[in-house]
C-alpha cells in the first residue's frame, strides 16, 4: 500500500501546509468525520487542542475505545501502523525546537478500513499558523515516511493505562514501535473486543504488551482478555 497524506479544507493547520506550498489531498469534512474508499495507509495533519494551550507535537492511532464523542464509531478502533508513526516520531524529537513531543493515547474518528494515524500540531491559533513550526512539522513527517522500511523495532507495543499524553510511549520508541495506547480513563469501561482490537488491528504483529500504573483489578482485566494470544505482558 502507499501513503497518502491528507488534510481538512476546515483544519487551521491544514491551510497552513497549503499556504507553504504543499498539495496534499483535502477533504471538505473535519479530519474526525472524513470518509475514504481507497486502499491507501493515511497520514493526516491536524491541529491538537488542550486546554493547557502548551505548544506541542503529537502523534496518534485512531479510534473511539469507547463511545464515539469526536467522529467514527463507538467501540472501534483503527488499524494502526507501528513502524510508521514511530518512525514519524523519531524525526520529530529531533526537532531542534524546544516544544513538547509526544505520543497521545489512541482517540476521535474517522473510522476507516485502511491504516491511519494522525500528526498534530497544538495547541492553539499562534501554533497552528505559525509557518516555521508547520514545515519542521512536515518535513519530519516526510523524513519518517522515508524511514519505514528500515526502521528498527525491538519489540511492537500496545499499551494499557498511563495518561492521555503517553510518556511510557515516548520512552520506550525510542527502540520499540508502538501500536495502540487505552488510557487509563477508558480501561473501567472498555470491552473485551476493544482490549483485543487494540491487539490485533495493527500492520505490525504487537509482541508485547505494557500494563501501565494499572490497578490490580485493571491489570487482571486485561490479562484474562488477552491470556488466549499467547503474547508477553510487563507491568511498570
């Protein structure tokens, strides 16, 4: 499959790649709620947004663990792409710009039948216009493009718990590829299909799994779902 990046007609930062030059397929819908029918792997730039308003780089799988709050379809999660959004990531900490880096925990739509990961940029109006840290943005998401055939992976990880903004998941990409993040806010209600999809739907085969500051009666949840898959499981 190829890689297609794509952005939003009614994204800030997508009209900022635009201004600098760049052609990449636009969708009239919001980055959350778009529909595409091709075989391609997707990667979209987007605006984050935080409340904190902290300027940041981000980088995400795709799916609503539980309802469906911001696009696509409760209960579903997207196929994510290991080596892809580390090898994106690995380029963006090597930013030279002093701005937070990293991984969020797997959220909002489109629900698609293709891979599809998202690299954003935040977290308010000055950031998303601001020209200078749009292409360092793109140019290193293009350079992880490159990369992905030859990147290494020591193991393929999803992880269960740990914040929204994952620093287990920044760590540990720095030798391994990191497939889905379940937060910690969804783990109480998450279903077994869930558990198991953030598992499975992956182009790279996840090898383990990371139980991250989960409670004990969360900790034996996941395990007991996932004890069929025969798959290694470390709790930190």
């Amino acid at each position: 499959m190829d890689i297609k990046i794509i952005v939003s007609r009614k994204d800030p930062v997508g009209n900022t790649i635009k201004r600098l030059g760049y052609s990449y397929e636009e969708v009239e819908d919001d980055v959350t709620e778009f529909s595409y029918s091709g075989k391609d792997i997707i990667v979209v730039f987007s605006r984050h947004e935080s409340s904190s308003k902290i300027p940041s780089f981000t980088v995400h799988h795709v799916g609503n663990p539980t309802e469906a709050t911001l696009g696509g379809k409760p209960e579903t999660l997207d196929i994510a792409f290991p080596k892809l959004i580390t090898a994106i990531y690995r380029e963006l900490i090597d930013i030279p710009i002093d701005i937070q880096k990293t991984f969020e925990a797997t959220h909002h739509g489109p629900t698609l039948e293709v891979p599809i990961l998202f690299v954003e940029i935040g977290s308010s109006m000055e950031f998303w216009t601001n020209e200078k840290l749009v292409s360092e943005l793109v140019k290193a998401t293009l350079k992880g493009i490159g990369k992905v055939d030859d990147i290494e992976c020591e193991s393929v990880i999803t992880v269960f718990g740990g914040p929204h903004y994952s620093p287990t998941a920044s760590r540990l990409s720095k030798s391994s590829c990191i497939s889905h993040i379940i937060s910690k806010h969804f783990i109480e209600k998450i279903s077994n299909s869930v558990i198991l999809q953030a598992i499975e739907k992956s182009i790279n085969n996840v090898n383990l799994v990371i139980l991250d500051s989960l409670n004990k009666r969360n900790k034996e949840k996941i395990i007991l779902s996932v004890s069929d898959l025969n798959i290694p499981i470390k709790s930190l």
